[in-house]
C-alpha cells in the first residue's frame, strides 16, 4: 500500500503484513461465560519504506496481546 510521507510529500510502502489471532469462550451456564483471546500471535512487525525497500522508515512491533475475561448476565 502506497501513501504519501507526511514530513517530504514522498512516497512511503507498507510492506506486506499478515498476523494470526485465535479466540475462544466457554459458556460455564445461560449467565456465565469465559473467554480468552490472543492477538498477533506469531508477533509479527508493520514496515514501511521509501521509494526502494532499503529505505526503511518505520518498523512498527505491537507484540502479542492477550485478553482473559469472565462475561455475565443477570
């Protein structure tokens, strides 16, 4: 994806980015449920980059977050 630079008006490239993210629940009865969910589990990085691939200009590394939780109902 091509956008434009905001600093110089060039153009600056996101490199491809992929991520996987799982999550589940368990209903512990019709007013209980837990859940867990997990994002960016491979903990990949956004880059971006210049006119050439070698121009980097930003490597952006959110990591893995996790999310643990109790949902209820009355």
């Amino acid at each position: 994806m091509q956008t434009l630079s905001a600093g110089t008006g060039e153009p600056e490239f996101v490199d491809t980015y992929g991520q996987w993210d799982a999550s589940a629940s368990y209903d512990i009865n019709k007013n209980v449920t837990v859940f867990f969910e997990g994002i960016n589990l491979t903990g990949e990085e956004t880059v971006k980059h210049g006119r050439f691939a070698n121009q980097i200009t930003q490597i952006q590394d959110t990591g893995t977050r996790y999310a643990v939780g109790v949902r209820a109902s009355f």
